[in-house]
C-alpha cells in the first residue's frame, strides 16, 4: 500500500478526517500529508486536523485534538451522559495543573483547572459523540460529584437534573460515586443527598 493510499484509508476509516498524529503512528512523511491536503482542498480546523467539505465538524474531538490534557467535564459531561436536557453552547473542560497550552479559543470555552493530580485523573472514560467519535470525559460518578462540590457555581435547574437523571440509570455505580467522594472530600454532602434520592421511590 503506497503512502497516499494509506492516508485514503485512514480517512476512510475516520469518515472524513484525518491528523497528524495518525501520520506519524504510520511512519508516513509530513510531505505525503500536506501534500494530498492540497490537491483534495482539505480544511485545516487547526494544528494537524484536517478534514474532506463534507465531513460534519465536531467541535468536541477538534478540542481535544488540539488540547489533550482537557477532560470534558462539569455541564459538557451533564450533556455527554444524558443527565441534561441540551447541549449547552460552550465547552466546558477540566485540566490540570500548570496547563496551560497556546492559543486557547477566546470564546465557547470554559476552563476549569484541578492542581490535585488524584481528582484529576480519576473517573476518566470515553463516550461517543453524536457523531459517533470517541473522546475522553468524566464519567457519571465524578461529573454528579464536580456538580455536589461546586452546587454554589451550577444552576439549580441544572443541578436537580443532573443528580435526578442520575438517580434514574440503572447503570449507575454508587460505590464509585462513594470512592471518588471520599477522594474529592465531598463524601458526607454525597452521602447525604444520595440517600435522600435514593429512599424517595
């Protein structure tokens, strides 16, 4: 298979797109890439992200294409999960400590830094977009425990949707809604509202 028919593949299996990381796992020179880039009027959706006119754009995997360290969390998690109503119109994202990468989008994103490395890695997972691409987020247990220990900051409509919504999925896993509590020192406001929820039906 030639260099070119291999990015052909790639894109294929991307259904439209296509980044330079994936070249470099390939082994295939810079030259090939930016070269069929050209001729096929690929867009550029930034650093080493490119993609055919017809591919429908997902900000969700552009983001953390070009921030990586970024987990999508707090009201983009909510969404992500199904323990919101909506897509909300920014990018909400948590990263860690001394994160700080250049240029940042000036609009449509809020940034949330963790300086605790055990809160930010854990409850890390990935979901499918609705455009059926794989991305990492916080998972149902840390996001409802991120909405318990900042509820001053959330929206209450929001904040009664998401742990409700929660609540209700039969796959819920309490004991890592516990243990991520525990971790995030949280555990006697979790502990509490969740046996409330709990004992209500």
């Amino acid at each position: 298979m030639t260099n070119l028919e291999l990015i052909e593949k790639i894109i294929n299996s991307n259904k439209g797109f296509i980044t330079r990381k994936e070249i470099n796992e390939n082994g295939i020179p810079s030259f090939f890439l930016y070269d069929y880039v050209k001729k096929n009027n690929l867009i550029k959706y930034g650093t080493g992200f490119y993609a055919r006119n017809d591919w429908i754009k997902d900000d969700y995997l552009i983001f953390q294409y070009l921030y990586p360290k970024y987990i999508f969390s707090f009201y983009s998690a909510a969404y992500l999960h199904g323990l919101g109503d909506y897509n909300p119109p920014f990018l909400d994202v948590t990263g860690p400590k001394n994160y700080r990468p250049f240029p940042l989008p000036k609009n449509g994103i809020i940034v949330h830094t963790d300086t605790l490395k055990e809160t930010y890695t854990i409850g890390i997972t990935k979901v499918e977009t609705i455009f059926g691409n794989k991305i990492k987020v916080y998972d149902m247990e840390k996001t409802v425990c991120d909405f318990i220990k900042n509820r001053k900051k959330i929206d209450s409509e929001s904040f009664v949707k998401c742990v409700n919504l929660y609540k209700k999925r039969i796959d819920k896993n309490v004991n890592n809604l516990m243990k991520y509590a525990k971790i995030m020192g949280i555990e006697d406001e979790v502990f509490s509202l969740m046996e409330v929820l709990l004992n209500e039906d």
